[in-house]
C-alpha cells in the first residue's frame, strides 16, 4: 500500500498530451490517492441526496484511457489510477444516493442502468486498456445480467418506471468490450435496442427516439431529445454494426438542434410548450452541448466539434466561478458538470482510445 500511495504521489511529467488533459489526469491521480472509502476530493453531498459519484468516477475513468492514449508512458500509472477509481465506484457511498432518493432496493440488482451500466464499461476498460484481471469475474456476472434484461421486454430502467436509451448504450459500449475480450456476441443487444426505441419512444421524421419512457404508461418526452440523442450516439458509434445507425441519427440529431455561429456553437435544450425556468433551461442546455461535442467527435465534424468545445470551456469557466455559491444539491451537480466537461473538451474519441481502426480481436473462453 505505501508503494502504491509513493506512486500516485510523484510528480506529474505530461509531455504528448495538452494542459487539459494533464489537469484532467492530476484531478484522477488525487481522487485514486485518497483510500478507498475517503470522497472528500470529489465534494461532500452534504444536504444534497445525490453527490454524483458514478458519474465523476467513471467520467474521469475514461478520460484517464484517453490520456494514456495519448502518452504511452503513462500507462503504468493510469492502470494504477484507474483500478483505485473502479474501487470507489464499487464502495458502498457511490451508491448512497439510490436509497437517499428513496428509490427502494440496493441499486445493484436489476434497473439502475445509469449505475450499472457505466460499472461495466469500467470493468470492459480495466481488462481492455490496461489488462487487468482482477474485475473479470464481475465482468462476466455483469455483462450477462446486463444482456439478459436489455434483450428482455424492453431495456433497462434507470430509475423506477423511468427508462433512457442514453445510459442503455452505455450499457451496448461495455458488451462491446466484453465481446472482444472473450468472444460473446453480447453487443448484438444493441440493435435490438435502437429497433425497440424507434417502434416504442420515436421522434417522428427522423432516426431519433424521445428522451425517456416509462414502463407502466408507454408515455415519452421530447423535452431533452437533443441531449438524449447525442449522447446515445456518442456511445453507439464506436459498436461494431451500429457505425451506420449513428451517423443517420447524428445528421437528423445536427440538423434539428445544433446552433453555430462564426466562432462557437451550442446545442438546444429543452423543447416545451410549458413555461421553463431560466436555470432549467441553462442546465438542459449545458449538458445537451455538452454530449453533443462528444458526438461531433465520434462522428468526425471537427468543426462542430470545435465551436462546441469553445463553448463547452466557457460554461465550465463560469460553473468554476460560481459552482461553491450554489445551494447543496446544485453544488453537487456543478462539480458533476465540471468533470463530464473535462472529459468532454480533452477525449480523443473511442474509435482512437479503443484502437478500433487497428486491433484485431483475439477472443478468449468465457468461463
């Protein structure tokens, strides 16, 4: 343990990457030096209920695979930075805001995609990136759970009664992995996936679905559409098989909600009838530029890209000045954003972080 900690503590020497990214690494490296159960580098939740940790932890994860994509002489220790942050997602805190929001049920068993959905995803780039063995046998219990109830009668919950095909594809992301490293065919899922979305929660005239579905009701909103769908293709396309789908959803998901100017862009928010407020409206639109950079990036629209991430860079600025005046929940949610928004602006992309245009796949037996 005192070698590890000796490790995590040397000074950083990030020569092929840029200052973002080395910021984005540093910030990784300080939360992986901290034991395992100790949070406070991510931000007490204090009176919020929620503290965002699955999603700081595995956003950072994979920002962590981008980095080392990027510098092959930090892999030793991205290895060592990324095992301790799928630790943290595993501990018992990550998962305190499932019962505090009163949702019943551990959060582990079955719905809570949102959760278990990126944990897969970490343990597919532990054995992937860094070829760490250590989470296999989760990986095999997680990835078959997850294929069972994705394929089932229609994918997986988030929340109760609430469904979102974004953290579904996450999901579709992960099996990918697992395909690769073992020779299953879980990732098939996702075309099942795309074809239940389109004939159950479809956005009319285009390739694209509806933010959400709930289960007891068949009922859908477009409200957070644009959002939805652009993070949704910015975890499909790099799936073998699904290339094509994304690149149709992502020319009707640019047409509809992308918004540029001469210098920077944006991606719309919400989309209502009923009266928003200013701060519903700011946060919507936020995340929906936010996913919608890392969709130009898989996608290959360098420009979009471009003027998304100088916007993307100004709104996080502006989180960084104001984020600690923000009531609990929002604080919380301000540290959230700034995470996602680092990984954003500095990630290489999966087609280059997985290397997908280069490695052949060598499957191994599942046990």
């Amino acid at each position: 343990m005192r070698h590890l900690l000796l490790i995590f503590a040397l000074p950083s020497v990030v020569l092929a990457v840029s200052e973002n990214e080395t910021l984005l690494f540093n910030r990784a490296r300080t939360i992986a030096t901290a034991p395992v159960e100790d949070f406070s580098v991510l931000g007490g939740t204090q009176d919020a209920r929620d503290g965002g940790y699955r999603y700081q932890l595995a956003f950072l994860g994979y920002g962590v695979c981008s980095v080392v994509t990027g510098d092959s002489s930090l892999k030793a220790e991205g290895s060592k930075i990324f095992t301790r942050l799928v630790e943290k997602m595993e501990h018992p805190t990550t998962l305190a805001y499932w019962t505090a929001l009163g949702y019943g049920g551990d959060g582990v068993g079955t719905k809570n995609v949102m959760y278990r959905g990126h944990l897969n995803l970490m343990y597919g780039l532990a054995h992937d990136r860094f070829g760490e063995q250590r989470f296999d046998e989760k990986f095999h219990e997680l990835s078959r759970k997850l294929f069972d109830e994705i394929t089932g009668k229609h994918p997986i919950c988030c929340e109760p009664d609430q469904l979102f095909i974004q953290c579904n594809a996450v999901t579709v992301l992960s099996l990918f992995l697992h395909d690769r490293a073992f020779g299953t065919h879980y990732a098939e899922s996702g075309k099942k996936l795309l074809a239940w979305a389109r004939e159950n929660m479809p956005l009319k005239g285009t390739c694209l679905v509806q933010e959400d579905y709930h289960p007891s009701t068949g009922q859908s909103s477009a409200e957070r559409a644009g959002y939805a769908n652009a993070w949704t293709i910015a975890f499909l396309a790099p799936v073998p098989g699904l290339a094509d789908e994304a690149a149709k959803m992502y020319k009707d998901w640019k047409k509809i909600y992308a918004e540029t100017s001469l210098e920077s862009g944006r991606v719309e928010g919400p989309r209502s009838e009923k009266a928003k407020s200013y701060e519903a409206t700011v946060s919507s639109t936020m995340l929906a530029t936010t996913f919608g950079l890392l969709a130009a990036r898989e996608e290959g629209d360098e420009e979009l890209h471009d003027k998304l991430a100088k916007t993307v860079g100004g709104m996080d600025g502006l989180v960084g000045m104001f984020g600690e005046k923000l009531p609990p929940a929002r604080r919380a949610q301000a540290r959230t954003f700034h995470t996602i928004a680092m990984f954003a602006t500095t990630f290489r992309g999966w087609s280059e972080v997985l290397d997908l245009k280069s490695k052949s796949p060598t499957p191994k037996q599942v046990p």
